[in-house]
C-alpha cells in the first residue's frame, strides 16, 4: 500500500487547489480538510475519511504524516483532546468545505457534550477550598518567598483543617 498527496482534480479554485490523500493500490482518496504540527514540527494532514468513523458517524477525521524516508503514513486513532476547545484537528486549509468543520462542531455524535463541557465544566478550576470561576491567581504564593514563620502558618492552618475534618468524620 501506497500512500500519495495528490490534487483530488475536482473543486477549488486557482488559489485554493483540493489535495487528497491517495491508496495507490486501491485507488480510494480522502480529501485533506485541515493541517497541524507534530511536537517535532512536521505537518500532519487531517482528511475527511468515512474508513476511519465509528458507529453512527458519518465521517472522521484521520490523520496522516511523512516518516523520515519521505514515504506518507496513516496515524493512529486521533482521540479527541481535552485542551483543545475545538472538536476537530488541525488548522481548516482553504478548500476545505465550511460544512465539514459545522459537522464537527454541532451534528457529529458527541458534539453537544462537547460544547457543554466548554461552556460548564472547563471555565471551573479546583483550588484548596472548593470550585472557582475566576481565573486562577498567578503568582500568589511562590515558593521562594515563604519564610519558616509563613511556612509554619501554613502548615499549621493545613493541620488544623485535618483535624476538623478528621473530627467531623468520626
């Protein structure tokens, strides 16, 4: 199996030329829909592949990559990640279809958790004391400027707390 960047010949204009994804050896092509990096800085192409969608989906996205002979490979399964406010991969290329990116967003299966988890869940962080929605303090306390006596504040204040709860669960 071989794996090729080729123009997809349908679509696009002068400036916003289709590329696809080809299996050489069985002639099937996924259009590219969008580009990222790899932590090491190469691109990586996001198609739009019916192959790679699970039960319910229509499509998916799959990603591709050059290894160090120059020959393209498939990735493995691209898990959705929870830093990144965006339920699909990559950068969108400029002929992409608008509405391959609106699917993603709001009809695929999971879309509407997706957005509730941030809108309800993400804007929230957990400090010592409970949940808060204010942004979290930078700076507030460095490591640097506890002396022994705040030092010992501290660690009596956490103490003191122990023991309340301690007592409250006996």
């Amino acid at each position: 199996m071989a794996l090729e960047l080729q123009s997809c010949g349908t679509g696009g204009t002068a400036y916003t030329q289709k590329t696809c994804v080809v299996n050489t050896a069985t002639g099937t092509s996924e259009e590219v829909i969008s580009m990222g990096n790899a932590p090491n800085g190469d691109t990586i192409y996001y198609t739009k592949s019916t192959a790679a969608a699970g039960k319910g989906t229509a499509w998916a996205q799959k990603g591709y990559r050059f290894n160090d002979q120059g020959q393209l490979y498939a990735l493995g399964a691209l898990p959705r990640q929870i830093n990144n406010p965006k339920p699909y991969l990559g950068t969108p290329v400029t002929s992409a279809d608008p509405q391959d990116f609106q699917y993603l967003t709001d009809s695929q299966p999971g879309a509407g958790s997706w957005k509730m988890y941030w809108r309800n869940v993400f804007p929230w962080w957990e400090n010592v004391f409970g949940v808060r929605q204010t942004p979290m303090p930078q700076g507030a306390l460095k490591a640097e400027d506890i002396t022994n006596e705040k030092g010992l504040k501290i660690g009596a204040t956490f103490a003191i707390l122990y023991l309340i709860a301690k007592a409250r669960r006996d």
